[in-house]
C-alpha cells in the first residue's frame, strides 16, 4: 500500500504543478493519464459506478466528485480540489489536495491552511486503542474553532484491497466513541470543510456535490496506516 500511496502522491504534485489560471481542469486530468501511463498503473476512479475520469476536480463551492471538463477554465483566485487514487499489485492508495489557483482571497488561503490542518489533527489521533470518535472529533474541533463546518454528508473510509472498505470514518464525532482501531488497519482520512454552512447538494450529472449555500470548500485526505507506534501517512 506504501507503494500505491508514493504513485499517489507523485501524481498529485504533477497535477499540482499544472494548477495555474487558464488551464482547465480536463488539462489536470490528461497531465495525471499521461504520468500513469508512463507508469503502467491502474487509475482508482475511473469506471467505478461509471465516473468518467481518473480525477476528481472540484473548484470553488464543488465540494467532492467535479467532473474535469475542457469547459473549465480554471482563473485567477479559484481554489481546485483533486482527489485521486490508484491501484498497484491489487492494493490501493487515496489521497486529495486542494490548491490555489494563483493569488487567491485571505478567506480562503485561511480554510486551505484550516482543513489541512484538521487532517494532521486527525492523524495525529491515530494509535491502537484510539476510536474512530477520537479521529473525528479531533477534526472536528480544528474547523469548528475556527468558524468553518465540516461536510457530513460524505466520510472518510477503510481501504486496501478495495477502494472503500469498513469502516466508515467521519470527520466528526466524540471522543472515545466508536470503533477501536488497531494495528495493521488503514484508513483514509478525509476532511472536507465548508466555509459556510455543512449542507451539501449533488448536481444533475449525478456526480458534484456543492455547498449548498454557495461558500468554498477545501477537501484534503492521505491514506494512513496505524502501527504500534501511531499513524504512518502512506501518501505523504
């Protein structure tokens, strides 16, 4: 898994390096085709329950699941989540960035820099013994303290020789409640934070979700292993 989390994360930095204003995000999507296919390994994403494309490209209040599309101009002071994930020798790695797209408002650098920052918090919460509640709560806590809302509608996950497996792991919760983890699982851990409130509703493709009052959303997730001595971030 430590090997699909690497090609993960060396896809991500490319279709990082590509995010500038007017590039689209279907030019995200061939930069991370091209990489894999140079490397010979299987997209995560595309086909499963019929999505189109390796990534997930979702801009501005797009919230999970935006479709890359050549009609997507990307500008000046958008913020682009990229979720994406692969399979190598029947294992799979998830991981998500959201990047500014040049200069971007000092609101949204702000939940950018909030939302990873609940990540950490999250990880940092991993040990054995520690509870799904744990995770979530500490997740929780970073956003809400900061006056932004967490996404309910959509949770982080167990995952290995499937992309999403049991358990389900929200990013919200209460401490000491819930499943107990252990060494060896793998989870992925994924905020996804709103900057107004957590409501989400999902377009007629079937596919985006958005906030549903409109603000920004800032989605980040590594693939994290708990051993004896605590989280390990697969993806990093």
């Amino acid at each position: 898994m430590r090997r699909a989390g690497q090609v993960v994360r060396e896809v991500l930095e490319l279709v990082r390096s590509r995010v500038k204003p007017g590039a689209t995000t279907y030019d995200l999507e061939q930069a991370a085709r091209e990489r894999l296919d140079q490397l010979g390994v299987r997209a995560a994403f595309k086909g499963y329950h019929g999505f189109p494309c390796v990534l997930c490209t979702s801009v501005n209040s797009e919230v999970v699941h935006g479709i890359p599309s050549p009609r997507r101009v990307l500008k000046q002071g958008d913020i682009v989540s990229v979720d994406f994930g692969v399979v190598v020798d029947g294992y799979y790695g998830d991981a998500a960035i959201t990047v500014p797209v040049g200069r971007v408002a000092p609101d949204a650098e702000r939940l950018l820099k909030v939302t990873e920052a609940s990540l950490r918090a999250g990880i940092a919460a991993v040990k054995p013994g520690a509870t799904l509640g744990d995770v979530g709560a500490a997740v929780q806590s970073v956003v809400e303290s900061e006056g932004f809302s967490v996404v309910r509608d959509f949770v982080g996950h167990g995952i290995g020789a499937q992309m999403h497996e049991e358990p389900q792991v929200p990013n919200f919760g209460e401490a000491g409640r819930g499943m107990k983890l252990r060494a060896g699982m793998v989870i992925a851990i994924e905020p996804m934070v709103n900057a107004g409130k957590p409501d989400v509703v999902v377009l007629e493709d079937g596919w985006t979700a958005v906030a549903k009052d409109g603000s920004m959303s800032a989605h980040f997730e590594h693939t994290v292993a708990v051993t004896a001595e605590g989280a390990r971030i697969l993806t990093e």
